[in-house]
C-alpha cells in the first residue's frame, strides 16, 4: 500500500465514488429523485463494511436508471410498487456485508444454539 493510500485512503474508489455522484445528478427528473432516494436505502442497509461492492452497487444503479431514462421507462416500472423490496432484492446481488445482514446471522445462530438447548 501507498503512503497516500494509507493516509487518504483509496483513490480508486474515490474517483468511482465521484464518477457515480457525477452520473446520478446528471440523471432527469423523476429519475435523480428516485436514485438519490434508493441510495439513501442502500447506504443506509448495503454493504457499507466492502467498498468494492458498495461502488458496484451504485454504479450498477445508475446504469439501470441512466438506461431507463434513455427509454423513457416510468419509474414504477422500474423499481415497481414496492420500493423498499426492490431495494432489497437489488441489494441481495452484491452481499449480505450488511449490518443489518451481521444481525439477521447473530440473531439465527442464537435461536439456534437456545433450541439445541431445548433437545
């Protein structure tokens, strides 16, 4: 690893970060709002802990919304009536790196070993 790596760390991912923000204020109404609304959701519940799949993530969605504004498809088609589960399932492609993921595998595994207990 470089000096400036390990001080400002990657600059890789930066640049992609940037490149991403770039693209989704580029994007047309309703189509930026959509986008900056799925993000908020993502960042928020993604994989957060991985840059790697957090900037595939975004980049792979703002490919679909860039493409479906280059189509002029509606926004509900896109991400249909139930945003959060679009989100959900979209999320499900790159990882459980997830906090919320972290917890969903401590909670099992503690139900699990208490009903080991129950045998």
């Amino acid at each position: 690893m470089a000096w400036h790596e390990k001080i400002l760390g990657d600059l890789s991912a930066k640049k992609q970060w940037r490149e991403y923000r770039r693209r989704l204020t580029a994007l047309p109404e309703p189509y930026r709002r959509t986008a900056a609304a799925l993000e908020r959701y993502l960042l928020n519940l993604g994989p957060t802990n991985n840059t790697e799949s957090l900037i595939r993530m975004v980049t792979d969605l703002v490919d679909l919304l860039e493409q479906g504004a280059a189509d002029r498809t509606p926004v509900r088609d896109l991400v249909g009536e139930d945003p959060a589960a679009f989100a959900e399932e979209f999320m499900a492609n790159y990882g459980d790196d997830s906090w919320i993921g972290r917890e969903r595998a401590r909670l099992a595994q503690a139900v699990d070993e208490a009903s080991r207990t129950q045998d």
